[in-house]
C-alpha cells in the first residue's frame, strides 16, 4: 500500500482537457496524475473522470489527447 506522503501531483500538458486511455479506449477528462509509489517503482498514475461514471486510473503513459465527438466511456 502506498504512504500518502509518497504521492505527489504531476503536472502534464492534458490536465483538464479531455482525453483517451488507450489501455480501455475510454474517454473523460484527466483530473490528476500523481506519482505513486509501487514497492522500489515510482509510477506516474493518471486520474480520467468521464462524463458520466466513475473515475478510473490509468498509467500516465496510456493517455492520448480525445479528438472529435466523444466516445462511449468505461
């Protein structure tokens, strides 16, 4: 499990903007990304809110800016 003072928030240049997860192929708009720590790995997780739904994770790696209509979220 992680400490929460081993979270910190990353900056990244979709940070409220709307976005694709291409791991899930869903859609919604990234809210966070925070680095967490994973055992000796320190990951940078992204946080996607969809339109409608609950918040998912994703690695900060697997998000792509969404352009065009929206898609059908996970």
């Amino acid at each position: 499990m992680n400490d929460a003072a081993d979270e910190r928030e990353a900056g990244h240049p979709f940070l409220h903007r709307r976005v694709r997860d291409i791991a899930s192929g869903g859609e919604g708009v990234l809210t966070a990304v925070v680095h967490e720590r994973h055992g000796s790995r320190l990951l940078r997780i992204a946080h996607i809110q969809p339109a409608t739904g609950t918040t998912w994770t994703t690695a900060a790696d697997n998000i792509r800016p969404a352009w065009g209509r929206p898609r059908q979220s996970v």
